[in-house]
C-alpha cells in the first residue's frame, strides 16, 4: 500500500488532475481530504460529472442503516418523482461550480437515470431548483467546451425535459454537444424535440465552433398528439436542418418519432446513424448539393426495417440504399449493420444505373442475414467487390436468419399488433425448423465439388474485381457453421481462392471442436489457386465441452 502511494504521489499535478476529471463530483470533492498537495487539485480538473445514479446508492445504504442525520431531508420513500434525486445532484454542482478558486469548466456531463418511474422522473428531476440552467449560468461553465446531457429510464425513451438556450451562454464556445432523451426548449429545442424546428435551427445557428453533434431518441411531436393517425402525421414531420461549417461528426440513433431529419453538413467527415433506412439524413432529394459532405470518409450505419414498411419502401429499399450512400465518393471506412442483406442487392439489369464507385474506400464490414435467399446474398457482397475498387480489408458477418419481427428502440406497438408479430415469429421458425428438420441428412458432407460452380455464388463467379486481383489482402468472416457445404463456406473458398493479394484470413465459424472447423480447408484451397501463402488466424480457437464429453 505504502509503494502504490508513493507511486501516485511521483505524478506531476497534470497528471492528477487528469484522473480527476473523470471521477464524478462527490468523488472529485473527497479527494481532497488526502492531504494538503490534493486540497485544491479537484477545483483544477477542467471537468465536473453528475449522475443520479450514485445518489441512489447513497440512499439504499443509509436506509439500510437508517441513520436519521442523513435521511430527514432525503424521504426516500417519497421519490417516486425524482425530486430528492433532483435536489442532492444539483446541489453538488452548484457546489463544484460556484467553489472558491475552482477553474474554468471546459466539460460537463450530466446523467439522470430512472428504472422504475420512467422518464417522468428524470424530468422532474432536472426540473428540481436550482436546476441545470443555474448550473450552466455560473462563470466557471460560460466557456464551456462539452455539454453531454443524458436521461435514461428503462421504460421510455423521450423525455419532455426543455433547456432554453438563452440560458445557454456557453454555446459560441461549444464544440460537442451529446445529448440522449432529453429536449432544449424555447427557443432551440434539440432532442426529444417537442417544439418547431426553428428552435433547433437556432441553436446549431448560435454554435459557430460546434464539431461534434449526437443526437439519440429525440423527436420532434409528442407522442400524445399523434393519435390514431399516427403514421399521417409522422410523414409529414420531415425537416432540413443547416449546420455549421465547423461540424465535422455527426452521430443519429433512434429518431423514430419523425418521418425524417435531413442535414445540410457539407464539413462532415464522420457519421453514424442508426434508424430507418428511409429516414437517412443525407438524400438527393431532400439536402442540397452544396449540403453533401462529399468529403464524408467514415460512416457506421444500422438500418433497422419498420414492421409495416410505407408504399415507397416496398418494391425498391436496394434503390433508396444506393442512392443514399453514393454521394460519399471519398468513403475510407465503411460498417454496414442490415436486417437481411438481400434488400441492397442491385442486379446486373440495374447496376448502371444505381451501383456508384468508392476508389478511396479501404475498410468494409457487412453484417446482416440472407435468409432463404442465397443469391440473392452473393449479387450484394458482389456489388461491393465490385465498387470498392482498392479494398484492402474485408469483414463480413453473417447470419442464416435476422428477427425480421424485431420492433426498434423506441417504438411502442398496440398489444394487437404484438400479439400478431408473435404469431408471425412463430410460424416462421417453425418452417425453419421443418426446412433444417429437411436437410438434416446433407449436414456433414465435406465434398469440395459441390462448392465448384456453385449456382448461389453465380454473381460471384461471373465477374472479375480488380480489388481482388491486387488489394484485397486481409479478410475476415465470422459465422456459425451449418455443414461443409454452407453458404458461409462458400463464400470462404471462392475469396481464398481469388484474392491475389491475400496475406491474413481469419475465419469464426462458431462453437465447435478444433477439427470440425473449417480452417484446414484454407489452407489447401489457398495452394491449390497457385496464388501466395496466407496467414490462418484463428486455428486454435477455444470451445466449450459438448455435454457427451464431461
């Protein structure tokens, strides 16, 4: 014990304050008891961290001990609101702002959680006085650099809690801004928008240095004036919102309450979204030319696929795909996250017409399942191969069946809609265990001429790509193993066998004992297209005992 103190007491204060700066403020203040060189480092650290959720500790553990001096202003029992949590929190920030001698803030973070009460608490607890506005008002927060603001509950996902931004003089100086179920009110909202959209508009406006937005479960109507109509209303919500120039990542999750967030972001370079593919922010259609961020070079997206898609989505969600993401020409860094792969297949009849090049993408990982369509499967990861053309490190993840009944974060169904979805799931895995129940009796066969000329790899098969032939040279495939004659191990043998440059593959193939893999396959696949040595990853994998071998 002595050595780690003397460790620790060897860090210059930079280094110290450093560490400070993530604890959360109660534990930031305690450190300060340590001795009289820590006395005055917590006010030094340059960020200030509020969460709800140690206060709920705190509680729990002087109700347990039912210690009077520390309940007879706490009514623990009577915070089903979040009114003490309220209280006790911003009282620490007052506190760690307003302290004699204490630095200019450059990050603030702040948590609200509820697992019980839902998002009714956390607002009532950021409405609690002296409330986030007197925090943000104080001089040592006016320069403030970050602002991450989250409230969770386990039951909801918005919240009507409003920040109004005139109260918000820290915003010339912001440079992120995170913000996660939760709204800036009059006149900017943000998140959770339950105002117009020229309360958001103003706030980007009045953020000239902002380099970082990410916005999660926000919306822009209150789901208690939507009704019946819900669907009327919702795709009429559709709105461009102009950022600065200065915006350079943007990140979007769960934005369902609106038809659509279009952005004019020409200086993004980064972006992440997740939602509905008909809901991407960057469309011809909607964002202006000069709007694009034609300088887009990493991008993470996750489409998720509503229960009943609208009429436009129906026939072509290939269509909408590829005219989505093929403005980013400059893309280095691609990850694809589908519901079913097969919905960005582009056919050869259609490939001139919607298939766009990526020469600077380096980086590409698709994820999703194929379902019943196996062909179907080969033409997208074709269309890929095909427009990637310097491609140097390929990932794909792949799954026999994805849960197309799954309804995304923050959509509330009626309990007859779920009880339908239900009985759709379960009659499609029963035809997926009589389909699996059909085959069982191919299932091991490990005959490498049935992999040859394989009709579902047609699309694969009949072309050449030129990343293949002189960049492809790192891969790596994670799926569960079937039989020999899988899909997966299909797509393994043709990509061995035709990437020239290949230096490094990796298979996962699942839970399964070393010899069941199909790594010793590689190997002579790989010497029997005349092409260079590779390097097997992943050969001594550790699997758990199959219950017959304890």
């Amino acid at each position: 014990m002595a050595a780690a103190d003397r460790l620790l007491s060897a860090l210059p204060d930079s280094v110290l304050r450093r560490v400070i700066s993530f604890l959360p403020v109660g534990d930031a203040a305690g450190t300060s008891a340590l001795s009289g060189r820590w006395r005055a480092l917590w006010l030094q650290a340059d960020a200030v961290n509020l969460d709800t959720r140690l206060f709920l500790e705190f509680l729990s553990i002087h109700m347990n001990a039912q210690d009077p001096t520390q309940l007879h202003q706490c009514h623990w029992d009577d915070d089903s609101d979040g009114r003490v949590a309220g209280r006790l929190l911003f009282r620490d920030a007052m506190a760690a702002v307003t302290a004699a001698g204490r630095r200019p803030v450059r990050k603030l973070t702040v948590r609200v959680s509820s697992t019980t009460n839902g998002m009714d608490y956390c607002e009532k607890a950021m409405r609690e006085p002296p409330g986030l506005d007197a925090v943000l008002a104080a001089p040592a927060t006016r320069r403030l650099e970050e602002l991450r603001l989250g409230l969770y509950a386990d039951f909801d996902c918005t919240c009507g809690y409003e920040l109004p931004t005139r109260r918000l003089p820290c915003a010339a100086s912001l440079r992120v801004l995170k913000l996660t179920g939760c709204a800036l009110g009059p006149p900017t909202p943000l998140a959770s928008c339950h105002s117009p959209l020229a309360n958001l508009q103003a706030v980007l406006d009045a953020a000239p240095n902002l380099a970082t937005l990410f916005l999660e479960n926000f919306s822009f109507t209150a789901e208690e004036e939507l009704g019946r109509d819900w669907y009327a209303v919702m795709r009429k919500r559709r709105f461009l919102l102009r950022c600065p120039a200065s915006l350079a990542a943007v990140t979007l999750l769960h934005y369902h309450g609106t038809d659509g967030l279009d952005l004019d972001a020409p200086g993004d370079r980064f972006l992440r979204y997740k939602g509905y593919l008909e809901h991407f922010p960057f469309t011809s259609a909607a964002t202006p030319p000069s709007g694009m961020p034609v300088n887009l070079q990493h991008a993470e997206l996750r489409f998720c696929r509503r229960c009943c898609n609208p009429p436009s989505m129906k026939a072509r969600p290939h269509a909408k795909f590829w005219e989505s993401i093929g403005s980013f020409g400059h893309l280095r860094f691609l990850k694809l996250k589908l519901l079913d792969i097969n919905d960005i297949a582009v056919h050869p009849e259609q490939e001139a017409t919607l298939l766009k090049e990526f020469p600077d993408l380096k980086f590409l990982e698709l994820k999703g399942s194929y379902e019943n369509d196996k062909r179907g499967a080969a033409v997208a990861i074709a269309n890929f191969l095909r427009c990637c053309l310097a491609l140097q490190e390929l990932r794909l993840k792949l799954k026999i069946h994805g849960d197309l009944y799954a309804s995304p974060k923050g959509i509330r169904l009626s309990e007859g809609r779920e009880a339908q979805l239900d009985l759709e799931k379960s009659t499609e895995l029963l035809k997926r265990l009589k389909s699996k129940m059909g085959t069982a009796e191919c299932n091991g066969v490990d005959d490498d001429d049935r992999l040859c000329n394989d009709v579902d790899l047609s699309a694969l098969q009949a072309s050449s790509f030129p990343c293949l032939e002189s960049h492809l040279w790192k891969i790596r495939l994670k799926f569960d193993l079937e039989d020999f004659n899988c899909f997966e191990v299909k797509i393994a043998k043709f990509l061995v066998e035709n990437a020239v440059m290949l230096e490094e593959m990796q298979v996962r193939d699942g839970d399964q004992r070393v010899h069941d893999h199909i790594h010793r396959k590689l190997a002579l696949w790989r010497a029997n297209s005349s092409n260079s040595k590779i390097d097997i990853v992943g050969e001594k994998v550790k699997t758990r005992r199959r219950w017959w071998e304890t």
